[in-house]
C-alpha cells in the first residue's frame, strides 16, 4: 500500500499536506577532512522539477510496511542527509523516527531519491543538510455515527470527514516571491529573542500551518517547540511574510498544509 506525504482533499478540493523543507540561519558549518557541510546557506539545495516533483517521487515509492501497519505505527519519520555538491544524497540518518520499518522505509525512499540542485553560499556550490518530516498516516477509515459517539476516550484523535480522500497536488505551494527571495526575507527579518540569546539558546522550531486557496497562511502552530521566546519569533516570521501561491489541483486551488522547520543559530 503506498502512502504519500500528504494530502487530504474533500468534495470541493479543501485540504493538503507537503514535505516542505525551508530552513534559515547563520550561515554554520561543519565537518572533519573534507569539505565543510552547511546547515543554512544563501540559496538551498532544492529537488531537480522542485518539491511538486519530489512529492510526486514519495507519493509513488513510499510504502507503508505491512508490519507497521498490523501494529497501527503512525507518525513523522524525521530523515537528515547531504546533498552533496553534484547533487547526490548521501549520509541519510534518521532524527527522529517510529519503529524501525518505517524508519528502514523512510531511509530507503530517501537514499534512492532522485538527484537535487546544491546549494549555493557567497558564490560556491557547497554540501548542505537537510533535515526532511516524512509522514506515516494509516488509511482512514469511514466511522459511522455510533462507533464515533461511543469512542469517549480523551486521547482519542478526532475523527476524519468520510469524504475526504488523499490525493498528491499537481503543482504545489510556494512563496510568491519565489523560494530564494523568501529565504533572503526570513534571513533579514530575524529578530532573534533577547532571553533566548542571553541564554545561548539555538536550534530548531517546526512550524505547521495551512497555505490557504487565496495564498494566505492559517492554522500555524509550533508542532517542535524550543523555547525561550523562538517558538513566537519562528510563528512571526512565516505569519508575517509574503503570500504563498496557493497548491494546484486537477486545474483548481487547493488547501495545502505544509511543516516548515525555522532554524535559529547565535
């Protein structure tokens, strides 16, 4: 059975998920012998066709193993690897995983990925990390109003709408302004919080959010908090910034959620 990252989508094209992977800093990097490896960079490595392309390669080759299935495993499989200066990817390793099929999936769909456009830092081609949420969902499955009054458990997720289906976005959501302008906008628009810079406080903030049929963003929230007033600066940030073009599909607009990490680096 495959899985895609992604997408929900109901009668009248609502809904949508994306593997959207922007990341701004400092410019940091690292690495012992060879070349240095950046982790935040002036223009970032991208998919060869763009992440409309790459979704459609995970929406085609992940599968969801049949063992994580049986044992209802779901959740963000966090995949980190280099995309070197050719191109390639190498050195995946999973940041934060579920049970090892799907880790061992996630690490197989990534290593076999197609190759990427480098990135590029005050003129030069240089490796890059990236760090990319793939997404196990189990299939929904239609409920009928007894089974849903009687699942009375306060854990219990809400259940889905029966009418939507997943579906994987011809042409997906992106920054107006185009992906590098929207990088230099995030870079000259930090304002790195006081409390978390008197305390050396650095590191990641995953933010998801809704690219809405008019551009507009909606529904944000912190879903990897740091702390120290990062998670509001990381909100901030993506809610007061440009206007996305909104996902395409079957030649209408669609909603489409997106999980963004902001990086903060001193």
């Amino acid at each position: 059975m495959k899985n895609s990252i992604a997408t929900s989508l109901n009668k009248n094209l609502a809904f949508g998920l994306l593997i959207g992977i922007l990341t701004f800093a400092a410019p940091c990097a690292f690495g012992q012998g060879r070349e240095p490896v950046y982790e935040a960079v002036e223009y970032p490595a991208q998919p060869k066709g763009g992440y409309s392309g790459f979704q459609d390669y995970i929406s085609k080759n992940l599968t969801y193993p049949t063992f994580s299935l049986r044992n209802k495993t779901q959740g963000t499989v966090e995949v980190s690897f280099i995309v070197e200066k050719n191109g390639s990817v190498s050195n995946p390793e999973i940041v934060k995983g579920l049970d090892e099929s799907c880790n061992s999936e996630a690490l197989r769909v990534i290593k076999n990925s197609p190759k990427w456009e480098p990135a590029k830092h005050n003129g030069q081609t240089v490796r890059q990390k990236i760090t990319m949420p793939l997404l196990f969902t189990m299939p929904v499955q239609p409920t009928t109003p007894a089974a849903t009054a009687s699942n009375t458990s306060p854990d219990a997720p809400p259940a889905e709408d029966p009418n939507l289906k997943r579906v994987t976005p011809e042409m997906a959501a992106r920054p107006e302004i185009g992906t590098e302008d929207f990088f230099v906008y995030l870079k000259q628009n930090q304002k790195y919080p006081a409390k978390a810079r008197k305390n050396q406080v650095q590191g990641r903030v995953m933010v998801e959010f809704v690219v809405e049929k008019d551009g507009s963003l909606s529904n944000l929230k912190v879903i990897q908090k740091m702390g120290s007033g990062l998670d509001e600066e990381a909100i901030r940030l993506i809610e007061k910034g440009p206007k996305w073009i909104p996902a395409q599909y079957n030649g209408q607009s669609i909603r489409q959620k997106m999980i963004l990490p902001v990086i903060f680096q001193l």
